[in-house]
C-alpha cells in the first residue's frame, strides 16, 4: 500500500517512503491488520507512578 499512490490506496503518496501516518487499513479504507491479540494485564502494576514539578 505504501508503495501506491495516494489515488491507488490509503497509505499511498508522500515523498520517498514514508511511514504510514494513520492505522493500517485495507484498500477500501477500513481499518484492518493485526492488532494486540489480548489486553496486557495490570496485574503487576501496584500504584500509578508520580509525574509533574515536586509533589
């Protein structure tokens, strides 16, 4: 897809290769492609980690 042009295929156009840019998807548009098979569990996360200025 990323080889096509713009008109042939969503991932198409762009100057050289570039990466996608959007979620894989078919020719058609719709969203398609492999995705995480199962959701990573939160067993080993105990407290959320502190984040901003001095808290």
């Amino acid at each position: 897809g990323v080889a096509m042009n713009p008109v042939d295929h969503p991932h198409g156009g762009g100057e050289g290769k570039t990466s996608g840019g959007r979620h894989p998807v078919n020719p058609a548009g719709k969203p398609e492609g492999r995705t995480r098979r199962r959701k990573a569990s939160d067993k080993l996360i105990v407290r959320r980690r502190r984040t901003g200025k001095k808290r």
